[in-house]
C-alpha cells in the first residue's frame, strides 16, 4: 500500500479551517498585485505635486496656441513611469506629460532645473509635440538671465 501524500495546509489566524496551498497563493498575488498598484498611484500623484510638473501645466492652460491646438477639454494623463525621457534627479527635471483634447493629443515636454537642493525649480523649457509632429514652443528662459521668462 502506498503512503499517503502529504499535501501541506495552512491556517488563517482565528479560523479553524484549513487553507490550500491554491488559495495561499493567490491570496498573495492578490496582496502584491494591490500593493504594486497602489504604489503606481502613489509616484503619479507625487509627481502631479511636484512644482516643475504644476509650473509647466500653467504655463500649457495660459497658452492660447497650444490649447487651440490639443482642443477642448484638455485631459493630462498619467505619466509612462518607464520612458527615458521622464527624469528627476538633484538638480534637474525632465519629464514628457501626456496631453489630449478634441482635436489632437500629444506629450508636453519640460526641462526644469534648479541651483541646489531644497531650492524652488525653474522652468527652463516647455514645448508641446503633437502626434502629428508639430511642435509648439510654450515657454523658455530668455538667454539674458534665469529669472526673466519669455513666454513664446
């Protein structure tokens, strides 16, 4: 007579019945895959927070041109956490935000920067790229000094 095969079993704290080792871990994957999701959301409202992301997005609703453009309502969209072109470090901030509207959609791009830690960000660039390729400056720092801003 064969042994009989042990399969292992757990218990849930406070309950008499036994868990397989099925329910066991897809109860974890549940657990993990809640908490990746809540962390994803969690960095894209860091980054809304973030002034370089709040300078760039007035700078897109005060342009005229731009918001022709895109159309009404404009609708900003969560950030590609993975591209490259989205980068944040001490001193310096890059991201590609994606915009749409009625009309067309596209990535706002923002170059921001500033001198040392804990200081306030500058903007340094805002361009808006639509889908079809048109590019449309929305903002740069004039070349006579970092404070005078020239809206384009």
């Amino acid at each position: 007579m064969a042994a009989p095969v042990c399969v292992p079993t757990y218990r849930s704290p406070g309950s008499k019945m036994p868990w397989s080792l099925g329910k066991l871990a897809f109860s974890l994957s549940v657990v993990a895959g809640g908490s990746c999701t809540l962390t994803y959301y969690l960095i894209q409202k860091a980054f809304t927070k973030t002034s370089y992301y709040q300078l760039a997005l007035e700078q897109l609703h005060s342009h005229p041109e731009a918001l022709e453009a895109l159309g009404a309502p404009l609708n900003v969209h969560y950030l590609h956490l993975i591209d490259r072109a989205n980068f944040v470090d001490i001193a310096n901030a890059q991201l590609k935000i994606p915009v749409s509207g009625s009309k067309a959609e596209g990535h706002l791009h923002v170059s921001s920067s500033r001198h040392a830690p804990f200081q306030r960000w500058h903007l340094q660039e805002v361009f808006l790229k639509l889908e079809d390729g048109q590019q449309i400056p929305v903002f740069k720092v004039s070349g006579n000094t970092d404070h005078e801003v020239k809206k384009e």
